[in-house]
C-alpha cells in the first residue's frame, strides 16, 4: 500500500485535491521523515516545522478554483537562497545567525502557488563547492549509499527529495549545482535558460552563471515546479523566453518535441581526464533510446576544451568574493579562503579581459555544434565520489583540481546560459545512479522538457528509491547502504 511519500509531487496535490489527504497530512508526514532520516542524509541545515504546519493550514483553507497543480505540497528551499524570517547561513559558519530581512522571488512564487516548504536544505559554503561539507549541518550523503556524497552545492536538496522527505526541492545551478547532485542521487535537475528565472531581488547574477531550478522524481514534477518559478519580473537584466502554450508542464505531458537532431560528444570538456566506463555507457543508453524515438543523434566535438579552463578557473575565484563580515573571515573553510585568496590577486582589467575571452570562445564553441537541436553528454566524469574525498589529506589547491576534473562538462554551459538538465539514464553495477546531460538551444526549454519526458517514457521511468525509502526508524542503515525497493 503505497504512502503518501511513494507519491509524486503531482500524485500528493491530485490526492489533496480529491480530499484523501490534507495539506497538513503531507506536513505531517515529511516532517516525520525528516526527524527520523534528515541528519542521516545530510538534508536539512534548518527545519521549519511550525511554519510548514500553519503554511498547510492555509493552504487547506485556500479555495479550489485558486489552487495550482502544485498547491500543498511539501517542498525545502535551499540554504543559498534568501527567505525572510528563517536562517540562512549560505552553508558558512560565518553566518550561522543569519536571517534575512527579504524573501529571494522564488522564494515568493513558491509560497504563492500553495508549496509548503519544510526548511533551508544543506548547500556548500557559498555555494563554492560541488559537495556539501560544511561547518553549519551534517555532509549531504546520497541515499542511494551513504558513504558517497550527495554532491553540491544543492547537495541537502537532492538527499531530500532522493529520501522521500520532500517530493520536489529548489536548488540553483552556477556551474552544475543542480545537475551534479542529480546525477549523483538518481534525480532530474533541471538548469532553466539564463533569465527564465528571476534571481532577485538582491545582486546582479554572478556574470549570469546561477539560476534557480527545480529537482525531483519525475520531469512532470520538475515542469510543474519551473512553471511556478518561472514568473517573469520586472527590471530582470536578462529578457526571460517565452513560455510555451500551457506550460512546461504542458509540454512534459505532451512529450512530444518532434524530430530533432542530437549531437552526442564524452569528452570532458574543462578537464584532460578520461571518462569512467559507466558513463559512456549512460550517454551511449540515451543516445539509443532517442535514436529509437526517431531522432537523429551524430557525433559532434566538445564545444570547448580544456583549454579553457584557466579563463573558467579566474571566474571560480571571483565568484567566491561574495561579502563576509571581516571579522568572521576566519571561520571560512580552507577551500574558500583558497578561492578568496586568489581573487584578491585578480585586478578589474585581468577580470575584464577575461570575461571577454570566454565569451569569444564560447561562440566559437556554440558554432561548432550550431546544427544540432540538443547537445548530449556525460553530467560527471565518475558516477560517483565518496565524502570526503574531495577534501581529506588535500590542500585546498588539490581539492578544487580534483573538483575540476569529477565535474568537466556541465559548467560550460552556465556560461553559454543554455537550459541543461541531468537525467537518470544510467545505473552502475552496484545500483548507483548514472546521469547524463542533455542540453538545448537558448530559450527553448520546452523542447528540451519535452524531450527528458520522452526519453524518460521510453527508459520506463525513473521514480526509483533507494533503501533507505522503506527504512524510517530503523537504524540497520549503514555507510553501504546501496540498493533500491520497489515503488
């Protein structure tokens, strides 16, 4: 008999909608789930728990001509975005006390839709680093095996949803934020085109490189989620594309993008590093089901090379100069006083050059691949990494390098700004998810949802749950931990 954790995002709200379930039953539930499994996994910095429950008393008593596809429905917010009156601690002990004074605009358009978030979800400090291992919440660990990294920085997001302790999460994506850890935990994440998504109200976005996304289960319930964060606000500094006719989620339902040409690249393209086995065998599954699908899927280069990394390496530095109070400099991690340190050797001009240089390559890039309607490849170099592995006997040099060369494809494409989304293709001989990466043209993310849904059809589905699904209050749950039970 299924629970209402078994249930999709769109399941729970259809089930509150026929009355079988309440908003506040869905709260209930998760928050039983998050007590029981949410240190376990690393998934939550702050849980919300009365505010969830008056959320979901409201949204109970909110009529049903005004309710969205979503309304109800439990969610989390990641720890990098602004949410007035909860703490956020952007993953830093440097602000653990931190709360702010504003809600960042998905933050508003969540709440609007009826979503009840359940807390602030575990992220990097400041968002530097693609796992989640910080000084302020349990490391992020991924369900499927919890001696492995849930990745980063919305690495609390993917455990929590991977988890069952919410069906859908925000995250955000400045250079594979969301899609690594979805590869990682067997997950859709979903990195909308640069201005789909509004980023503010506060900063100018970071060059453009961070959106706001969703993750979950299903592409249906990632396209619901995009449609509530992609509300189009006045004075954005990117123009949003235009929605298409009913929806995203209109266009995950119809799954149907026409025939497309898809150009099909492994090699990493940030890194000179080879590609583990179990991911050319991912990419080389995709290929064959959209071939299947009646589209023509070619071989295509890399639209860049590691060449490039040293104009990338620059932005990464200056990225971490977000502000720190003085005083709490000292409470960073060693990795980010790294990427600090080196920032502050990088003058205007240097940061300027560069900026251009990248753009130029990207062009070139983006040219290579012009005649082809999808770009697909690897998410990740290796299906997987354990925690710690990024840091343990590793000075911080070490630990980014090594970042660099697990994660050489899906930053490019923060820069280009074209939508990307990792999909659950793949399956390691040990059970571990396997994602791939599957780009579209600027502005066309329906045909790239479209597309996800498709091929997520024809794999036969990817709502899949690790052990740990059916083991609230159990504490046989061990750093092995691989496997997967039956919806």
């Amino acid at each position: 008999m299924a629970e209402p954790h078994d249930l999709t995002a769109l399941e729970q709200a259809a089930a509150l909608a026929r009355g079988e379930l309440s908003s506040l039953d869905l709260v209930e539930h998760h928050l039983r789930r998050v007590d029981a499994l949410g240190d376990t996994v690393g998934a939550f910095v702050t849980v919300t728990a009365e505010l969830a429950r008056e959320a979901a008393r409201a949204a109970d008593a909110t009529p049903a001509d005004r309710r969205g596809p979503l309304h109800g429905v439990p969610t989390a917010i990641k720890d990098l975005t602004l949410t007035a009156g909860v703490r956020t601690t952007f993953g830093s002990a440097a602000f653990a006390d931190f709360v702010p004074p504003v809600d960042a605009d998905v933050v508003r358009f969540i709440r609007a839709a009826g979503l009840v978030s359940l807390g602030k979800t575990t992220t990097s400090e400041l968002g530097c680093s693609l796992y989640s291992e910080t000084l302020v919440a349990p490391p992020a660990r991924n369900p499927w095996a919890l001696a492995y990294t849930a990745g980063g920085s919305s690495g609390g997001a993917a455990a929590a949803v991977a988890a069952g302790l919410v069906p859908v999460a925000q995250g955000s994506d400045g250079g594979g934020s969301l899609r690594i850890p979805a590869s990682l935990c067997g997950l859709i994440g979903y990195k909308p085109s640069r201005g789909l998504v509004s980023g503010g109200p506060l900063g100018f976005g970071a060059f453009g490189l961070p959106t706001s996304g969703p993750l979950g289960r299903t592409v249906t319930d990632v396209a619901a989620l995009l449609d509530v964060l992609a509300e189009p606000v006045p004075g954005e500094p990117y123009l949003p594309p235009s929605p298409p006719p009913g929806g995203y989620l209109a266009a995950a339902r119809a799954a149907e993008p026409g025939p497309l040409r898809v150009g099909r690249f492994t090699a990493p393209m940030l890194a000179d590093e080879p590609v583990h086995p179990d991911c050319v065998a991912a990419v080389d599954r995709a290929a064959a089901l959209l071939a299947a699908a009646g589209h023509e899927v070619v071989e295509v280069p890399a639209p860049l090379g590691p060449q490039v990394w040293p104009l990338f390496e620059i932005i990464w530095y200056v990225l971490a100069l977000a502000p720190v109070p003085p005083q709490r400099e000292s409470e960073l991690l060693p990795l980010t006083r790294f990427l600090r340190t080196q920032a502050a050797g990088i003058s205007a001009g240097t940061l300027t050059a560069t900026l251009g240089e990248i753009q130029a390559q990207v062009r070139l890039g983006v040219r290579r691949t012009a005649g082809c309607d999808l770009l697909l490849c690897p998410t990740l170099a290796a299906p997987q990494a354990p925690v710690g592995w990024f840091t343990q006997g590793r000075t911080p040099a070490e630990d980014f390098d090594r970042q660099r060369r697990f994660s050489p494809y899906c930053a490019v494409f923060n820069v280009t700004g074209q939508p990307s989304v990792s999909l659950p293709v793949g399956v390691t001989a040990e059970g571990l998810p396997v994602g791939v990466l599957l780009t579209g043209r600027y502005g066309d993310d329906a045909r790239l949802i479209a597309t996800a849904a498709q091929l997520e059809a024809s794999s036969g589905g990817w709502d899949r749950h690790p052990a740990v699904w059916r083991s609230v209050g159990s504490a046989n749950v061990n750093d092995s931990g691989v496997g997967r039970s039956p919806r």
